[in-house]
C-alpha cells in the first residue's frame, strides 16, 4: 500500500490542504505513529489529517509527511511531526509488513541457485505461514479514524489482506 485506499480517497475533503514535510535530515524511515496525538489535533483543530507514507516507507527530507485538510494557514500542522517517529532503518514495532518482507527476502536467498537451501525456503514459507495465519484472524485497520460525532478525523495508509498475501507469495 503505497497508494490510499479507494475507500480512504472517499472520505479526503474537497479543496486546499496544508503540506506538513519530513524535517529530519537525511530523511528516515517512518516507524511508529501516535494515533491518540494526530486523531487529538484533528479534533481540537477541527481538520482531517492524512498520514501521506505508510509505516516503514523511507521518507526523504523535504517530502510530505501529512496532508492537513480544513486547516486555516495559521495552524501549527508542524506540530504533527512530533507525533511520528523516524529512524534509520525498519522496525517490527509498527510494521508487521517488515516481519513478512524480512522472511520472503530469507526465502528468495534460500531458493536461488547460488545457494539451494531448500530446507531454509520451507522454514522460512512455513513462518511466513503462521503470521498470515495470526493476520488472518484479527479485523484488519481500514486507516479511517472517526471522532465521536462521526467525521472522518485522520486517514493512513495500511495493508489489506491481498496487501499480505502480494507479499508473501509474489517474490518466491
């Protein structure tokens, strides 16, 4: 999912909005997220905040990190950029995505001529496996967040079930 969903592109408010980019010199990869302090701002400001890269996507310095909608320009939108986290490289806590990529890219090696590990391909399909089993049992996130009166407050970007299973199997 580098693209919103169509079901998240339904619920963008029409006209301008605010560019909030990545500040970090050098540009970082996005690992965490705080949905209580973005859903808290949107609320308060009264917007709807998109979170532009998914979790785990490298963000270079200068590009959008959020997309403000509704906001008046007096706004602090900067703000948000307290509310993501970046670092050098992937990490679990936020991306289950990173657990499949790391074990689909331990099979690829194991199955390649160079090295003809089969049994590695077979443990490594085999755990790939069981997280898609672990997923496949949990309500996937749709990446809308509503507040208490309905309105569509913050969109972000989130796997879908085909998402998963893309992943898994297309590569090996």
């Amino acid at each position: 999912g580098d693209e919103p969903s169509s079901s998240a592109e339904r619920h963008l408010p029409d006209g301008e909005s605010q560019i909030v980019v990545n500040a970090r010199r050098g540009g970082g990869v996005l690992q965490a997220v705080d949905l209580d302090g973005i859903e808290s701002f949107a609320e308060t400001s009264g917007t709807t905040v998109e979170l532009v890269p998914p979790v785990g996507a490298f963000v270079p310095t200068g590009v959008p990190v959020f997309s403000v909608h509704g906001a008046p320009r007096s706004s602090s939108a900067a703000s948000l950029l307290g509310s993501v986290a970046f670092g050098d490289e992937r990490s679990f806590r936020q991306d289950p995505s990173y657990a499949i990529r790391v074990l689909v890219d331990i099979a690829i090696r194991a199955l390649s001529p160079s090295v003809n590990d089969p049994t590695t391909a077979t443990e490594a399909i085999g755990r790939i496996g069981d997280l898609l089993a672990l997923i496949g049992t949990r309500q996937l996130p749709d990446g809308i967040f509503r507040d208490e009166a309905g309105e569509v407050r913050f969109l972000y970007r989130t796997p879908s079930w085909s998402d998963y299973l893309a992943l898994s199997f297309t590569e090996i």
